[in-house]
C-alpha cells in the first residue's frame, strides 16, 4: 500500500467530510430560505468531493474499504481533519467565517493539486476547483457584507474571527508525510500556500473592516490524528450512528 498517498487522501476527504456534515446541521434552520439552500448546496458539493478522496483512498488502501465504511467506521482517532472544520457552527456569522477560511485555503490547495503527479488526484481537484471557487466567492462576500455592516454584525464577526483565527496555522502544518507527497510531485507543501493566503486573508478582513489577531500561535493535531477536539467525537456520534447500530444496511 502506498501508505502516503493513502493518509494524503484522507486529509483531504475527512476535511470535507467533517465540514460538510457541520454545514449540513443549518439544513432548515437558516436565518433565511435563500441561506438555507444555499448552505444546503455546499454541504453537498463537499460531501461529494469526500466521495471522491475517501474513495480513492480506499482504492489505494486495497483492504476493501470503500468511501462509507471510511467515513462511518473509523473512530474519531483516526480521522485526519484539521481542529478547524471540527467545530460547532455558533451564530451564522460563526459558519460563514469558518467557511471562508477554508475555502481560501481550499481554494489555493487544488489549484496546485491540478497539476499533481498522481492523474487520479488531477481529476478530484479539476471537478473540486470549480465548487469551491464558487464557495469562495459566496463566502468572502457574505464575511464582507456582514463585517462591513451592522454594529452587530460586525461585532459578531469579529468575535467569529478571534475564535476561529488560532485554528487557521494548521492547515499549513508540514510533516513526513508532506515531505513526501511533494517530494513525488503529488501535492504541494502546506506552507508553501501560506504567503498567498494570508494575502487573500488580509485583503478580505480589510474590506471587512475586521481586524486579524496579532497573535500567530495555532492550535493542531487534527491532522495527524494525534489531538482532536471534543466536537469531533460528538459529531461522529451523531453521523455514524446507523451504520454502528445496522452494519451493512441498504435501504
């Protein structure tokens, strides 16, 4: 098994999983019914994309694990999301920050994966790009919108960024396994995205009129399964509990 492009595309696939899942939770609850499709529309486009990776991954393991038995019986110690798109949605303000902060990152990620060694990556990233720049735009314009607007919106998406902000480093964390998915062409280094992000990501806030914390300290963990969050663990719970209750169930 080539164990890392293996782990590679389970970061890539818990990601979108976790974070699709997350966004999945304002189906219905949405400040407004043109919000609530939409947020709808992207948890879809990533759980789609989760299709995609775990089910590469899977191919890759060759132990006859599809996509569904990776994303529903793994425990939370195995999966390699980042502590970001792990946690609680908070206020709307909250979710379209945390959206926007990983559909930037995203964003800058498979524009680079197009190019990768690996065809089957190149396919996954060429259909993902063209969701998530859509996400990107969508989310940008609605932090902007909200920072730049009300006292309360921009005091709401202030206190969004300050949260969110210190999980951000990590999804520019660089380890062995990123050494040598680089070094064979496949992905990108994380931190090599980083200049271009923090660009994007002062561009936006300043237009936002939302100022960045000075501090550059980050959590991590995620993605290398040694640290998740509480949220992570209640999260599976609530999204595997069919599969761990009627294995193999069809409907």
């Amino acid at each position: 098994m080539d164990q890392a492009l293996f782990e590679f595309c389970l970061r890539m696939g818990d990601n979108t999983l976790v974070l699709g899942h997350r966004v999945s939770e304002w189906c219905g609850h949405a400040p407004v019914l043109e919000e609530d499709i939409a947020l709808a529309n992207t948890a879809l486009d990533l759980i789609g994309q989760t299709q995609l990776w775990l089910g590469l991954a899977g191919e890759v393991e060759g132990a006859g694990r599809d996509a569904d038995a990776l994303a529903f019986r793994r425990d939370a110690w195995d999966f390699r999301s980042v502590l970001l798109v792990e946690q609680p949605n908070g206020d709307f303000g909250q979710t379209i920050l945390r959206q926007y902060l990983f559909d930037q990152y995203q964003a800058l990620m498979l524009a680079e994966l197009v190019a990768s060694s690996d065809a089957r990556v190149s396919a996954i990233a060429q259909k993902a790009a063209k969701e998530v720049a859509y996400h990107l735009d969508r989310s940008r314009d609605t932090v902007v919108g909200l920072g730049d607007g009300t006292d309360e919106s921009h005091t709401r998406m202030q206190a969004a960024l300050d949260r969110l902000y210190p999980f951000v480093g990590e999804l520019f964390g660089e380890d062995d396994l990123d050494r040598e998915v680089a070094a064979r062409g496949i992905a990108p280094l994380p931190a090599s995205l980083r200049a271009a992000y923090d660009a994007a990501l002062a561009a936006t806030m300043d237009e936002a009129t939302l100022a960045l914390p000075d501090s550059r300290w980050s959590q991590s963990g995620g993605r290398d399964g040694t640290r998740h969050s509480e949220h992570l663990g209640h999260l599976l719970t609530e999204m595997q509990w069919l599969q761990r209750a009627y294995p193999d169930a069809r409907w």
